[in-house]
C-alpha cells in the first residue's frame, strides 16, 4: 500500500490487478480486492484488459470509463434512483 496517495496521472498506463485494485480505491473510490477483480473478468463484468503473456494488464483510460459507468449519478433518496433506473430501462425497451 502507498504511504501518500497518487494523482491519476502519477499512475502507470497499464497496470496489473494489484495496481488496479490500489488505482480504483484512491482514485476513484471503488473498493475491490484482487480476487473480486478475477472473478469479474471471468464474468465479464469488470473493466476491459489485454493479456501479456500469462499476465493481465489493464489499461487506465480503460478502467477509468468503466468507473464512471459503475457509479450512480448523484441523488437524494433511494427513491430517486429507482426512478432513474426505471426510466433507463424504459428507455433501453423502446
């Protein structure tokens, strides 16, 4: 773990899964243990990577997308983010 925290931009490009685990919770606030971050690329469900050789590298305009997208706008209630979702998925039906 680093003693002070890192701008973006102090990060490197490509990262491995240790990194990203490290660069999403200070930069973006998002808690994800490495093995969390396996299972999310086995499922798809985590930001893109590329393979180097037998090892994962993950890009960071990559994983900075997928940040913004995993995150809710901001709200008030719970209320209104059903709301919001709701008509996000009327949206996506039509």
């Amino acid at each position: 773990m680093r003693e002070t925290p890192m701008s973006k931009d102090d990060w490197p490009e490509w990262m491995t899964r240790r990194e990203l685990a490290e660069y999403l919770k200070e930069a973006h606030g998002i808690r994800r243990s490495i093995s969390t971050l396996a299972s999310m690329a086995i499922k798809g469900t985590g930001p893109r990577f590329a393979r180097d050789g037998r090892f994962t590298a993950y890009f960071r305009p990559e994983v900075d997308a997928w940040a913004r997208q995993w995150r809710s706008p901001l709200v008030r209630s719970t209320r209104e983010l059903r709301r919001i979702r709701a008509e996000a998925a009327d949206l996506e039906a039509a």
